[in-house]
C-alpha cells in the first residue's frame, strides 16, 4: 500500500482524499516509479473540478496529478530503454499524486545526472508546455513584441525566461506588484498590473503602437477578446488554458475585424503524441534548463496530504512559480 491523493467524487478542493492504494506490478509497456516529487498544475483542477472528464480508461474514484518525477522501480515486459534504477520525469494524465504509481514507459523520459527530481516534476509539464508555445506553436525570434499573461505562474516564469533567451521583448500581467517583480527579475522587460491597469493600453504603450506578434494567454475568458487587441496584423492569439474560465464561442469573423489574426488551442498531449517529438522537446528544455539560461523556480512545496491546501493557494492565485507535493 503506498499513500496517493484521490478524487471519489468531482468538486472544490476539499474532494482530494488522502488515502492509501495498492500498486500492482507493471504491466506489458509499463514502469513503477518511486515518486520523490510530484508536479501541481492547474490543469489539476481541471480535473478534480469536473470542468475536463478523466480520459479513458481512467474513471471515479482517480488519482489526482499530471506530472512528476521519481525513481523507476520495476518494469513491465516489452519495456528495454528504461531501465529499473533510472531517474525519469513524465508527464501522463492523472495518478501523478502519490508515493509509487505505474505509467506506460512512452510517457517517461529520461532525467540527466543534472537535473533534480525537484526541478523536474517543476517542469515537465510546464516546461514542455513553454517549449511546444514558443518553438511550435509560434516561432518566437529576436526582436519581437511577445505578451505573456500570469507571467509569474509556473508556465509564465519559464516563458519569460525562454522568451528573453531568443530575443524577444517580452511584456507580461501580473497580479500584484511583488509578482510584477518576479517576473521582470525572470526575463520578462516591462510589466502590467492587469488589476490596476488597463493592459491593452499599456501594450500600446509599450510597442509605441506596433502591437505584440503573439499573446501566449492561459487565463481565458478575463482577458479575451482584449487580448486580440494587443496583436498586429497577421497575429497570433495562442490560447493553452482557462485559469478565470473558457473563451465563450466568438464570431470567427472577429479575426478578419482585428487584423487577419490567427487563433489557435494547442495542447501538450498532441505534441507528445509523436513519441520522437517529445523526446526532441525534453532535450530541449534540458538543455536551456542545464546550461542555467532558464532556472525553474520552485513557488512552494506541501506534503502529499496537503494537496487541498495546494489546490485552494493555486486558485486564489496565491502561487508563483511552480508547485510541488511531496510525498
């Protein structure tokens, strides 16, 4: 039996039931892995909330959790390129909160002696998340305007620093001042206090009229349609989360009005369908991560049996950086 945190029934935080389940041994294609850190992400509460089904086969009651870190403790047949005692990271949708779980070895990947079990479960999810927006979804290069809301979430402090190291002139929101502070010390040049300030102003402001080449946007329905206004013509408006609720459906006629803009909704599952592409991503974002241009910030950790605690801080926007349960 090892402890896990588990949803039996959808709602607010207060449904993340600390509890203790049994592992069984792993199955054809499958790893056990010992958890020595375990990521927290919004997309979390997605699921314990209800707002995003848990895909198949998984159903009530599910361990709670999308990405971690740990040990590889035994593997399944047919498994040859990882290997019992190989440190990995992963992310793989649910059963990422807890001390042991099993997890089909495509979803895994390596750990270099470099990077910490910490530093992974920070940002395998996140980190890919920033690779895929800014290498594949639009290609950031030098000299551009780019906006980046939350920009000290988990995923906007990466993105900032990611987005600086490829030349970009990197604006951000933020919540309060402290957080405006974090960002800019994270790669990001000018700050908006989106509760105080009107952003669509300041990015005009800011880009002397020229407008931003993409908006990276995980809050949704708070800041659209505004923030097709802070985009040029031909822009991208690349929306990968809901962290105030989803986009309402729009006119698509809105795009052509505002500049023959472009929107799109990438997910990472997509990305790492193609099991050679999510390989490429991981090296990578271990690369940037290994050679100190991008640092992930660890916001705050909890043990596993607080993860409700871990829920309601993240959604009272009460974090930066990113989250961790401990098991």
């Amino acid at each position: 039996m090892v402890a896990a945190v588990r949803v039996h029934k959808t709602g607010g935080p207060e449904v993340l039931t600390y509890e203790d389940i049994e592992v069984p041994a792993p199955g054809p294609g499958q790893l056990r892995i010992k958890q020595y850190a375990c990521g927290v992400n919004y997309i979390d509460t997605y699921f314990r909330s209800g707002l995003y089904p848990p895909p198949p086969p998984q159903a009530l009651p599910f361990v709670a959790g999308n990405e971690g870190a740990g040990e590889v403790v035994a593997v399944g047949p047919g498994v040859s390129e990882i290997q019992v005692g190989d440190r990995v990271g992963y992310v793989s949708a649910l059963g990422g909160y807890a001390a042991e779980r099993l997890i089909l070895a495509e979803r895994a990947v390596k750990l270099p002696e470099s990077i910490t079990y910490d530093q992974a479960a920070g940002m395998m999810l996140k980190g890919m998340t920033v690779e895929y927006l800014l290498n594949r979804t639009f290609k950031v290069r030098g000299g551009m305007n780019v906006l980046i809301h939350a920009a000290a979430g988990g995923i906007g402090l990466i993105a900032c620093q990611w987005a600086n190291l490829l030349g970009a002139n990197v604006i951000g929101t933020a919540g309060s001042k402290e957080k405006a502070e974090l960002a800019k010390a994270n790669g990001c040049h000018h700050t908006i206090l989106y509760r105080d300030e009107d952003f669509v102003a300041k990015v005009k402001e800011i880009t002397g009229g020229k407008l931003c080449e993409v908006v990276y946007d995980g809050i949704g329905k708070a800041t659209f349609p505004a923030s097709l206004d802070c985009l040029r013509p031909f822009g991208v408006f690349a929306s990968f989360g809901s962290a105030s609720g989803a986009v309402d459906a729009f006119n698509i006629s809105l795009l052509a009005q505002k500049g023959s803009l472009f929107a799109t909704r990438p997910t990472l599952a997509t990305f790492m369908a193609d099991r050679a592409l999510a390989e490429k991503m991981a090296r990578d974002l271990f690369r940037v991560v290994d050679s100190g241009d991008v640092k992930i910030r660890i916001g705050q950790r909890w043990p596993l049996a607080e993860a409700p605690q871990a829920h309601l801080a993240l959604e009272k926007r009460e974090t930066t950086g990113s989250l961790l349960l401990i098991p």
